[in-house]
C-alpha cells in the first residue's frame, strides 16, 4: 500500500508541470480574448474611417453648394451696392464659406483686394453694404412673399447715399412691399419722392 501510495502521490515535479499546464492555458485564453478585441477594434476603425469620410463628404458637398449660392447672389448685391456707391474706390463683394456655419465677406478697397470690409469701410459704406447682401438674400430666398421689412436702415448713412437706397429699392424690387420705419423725416420725403418718381 505504501508503494503503491508513493507512486500515485503527485510529485513536485507534477505539481510544476500541473501549473505550467494552467498557466499556459491561462494565456493561451487572454491571447484569444486580445485578438477577438483586436479584431473587434480594427472593425470599429474601419468603422470609424467610413463615417468620417461620409461626413468630410457632407461637410464639403454643403460648403460647395453654400459658396455657389453666394455666388449667384454675388451679382446682384454686386450690383445693388454700385448702385449705392457709384464711381467709389470699392466694391467687389464676395461671401466665402469659412468652416462649418459661417462665411467672410470680401472686397476691393481702392487698389487694396481681397480685403476684410469692416478694416476699410466707414460704418455708413458697411450698414448699405449690409443692406444690400440682405436685399439680395430677400430676392432669391422670399419668392411668393412679396412682403420686405426695413427697420430705421440708414441712420448711418449720409443723404446722397440715402437717396439712392429709394432708387434702389423701386427700381430693383417693383413686385415687393416695404414696410419701412425710419425717424429721419428727410429720408421719409424722398422715400415719397422716389415712390411717384418710379410708380
């Protein structure tokens, strides 16, 4: 019985081979669970790759469609501002889409181009400057709504240039109606004036 006990009784050699046994089964279970997570994370990167190159698409897609629509109303703000300030050292307008939700203005300062206008421009060349990307926006965006609200615009502004924004309004905005306050009775006169003259 003796002998026989011996031969049965785990040695310490088993008992090395035994936790060799455990240990390597041990790791070989925390290598699978690392490659199952590295598998799972180089998904989750292409994942990430994907929707990132969908949104700089959506990003770039919307900042083009933006630019061009302020590119079409380039001409016309172009235009309405000329019309305010004719034979002047300024002008070139243009809207350029800058990061997500916002845009520059730009524009030609006597030989100076591509500048900022709130640098170069008095506050009466940027409340018409102003009032004529609004007028622009109001053309292109408010067809079927004739109705054009004008809240005391030329405070600013100096009489040779007010009696053009008259002109202005009569001439490019016939279809429209105005409601218009002002408390410079001047300007209310050639408001007047400008109505009879164009109709």
């Amino acid at each position: 019985c003796k002998g026989e006990l011996q031969r049965i009784t785990v040695t310490e050699k088993s008992k090395e081979i035994v936790n060799i046994i455990d240990f390597l089964t041990k790791a070989n279970d925390t290598y699978n669970k690392i490659a199952k997570t590295s598998d799972e994370l180089d998904k989750k990167k292409k994942l990430e790759s994907q929707m990132k190159s969908i949104y700089d698409t959506f990003i770039k897609t919307k900042s083009d469609e933006v630019q061009k629509i302020y590119n079409e109303l380039e001409e016309d703000f172009c235009r309405y501002y000329e019309h305010l300030h004719p034979n002047e050292k300024s002008g070139d307008i243009r809207l350029e889409v800058k990061r997500r939700a916002s845009a520059e203005i730009k524009s030609r300062f006597y030989e100076r181009d591509n500048e900022d206008p709130r640098g170069f421009y008095s506050e009466a060349h940027l409340d018409s400057l102003g009032l004529c990307i609004f007028l622009a926006f109001v053309k292109r965006f408010n067809a079927g709504f004739p109705l054009i609200v004008l809240d005391d615009v030329v405070s600013s502004i100096d009489a040779s240039h007010r009696s053009r924004i008259g002109e202005l309004i009569f001439t490019q905005f016939p279809d429209n109606q105005f409601l218009i306050t002002t408390h410079d009775n001047i300007w209310f006169e050639e408001l007047c004036v400008a109505q009879q003259a164009f109709n």
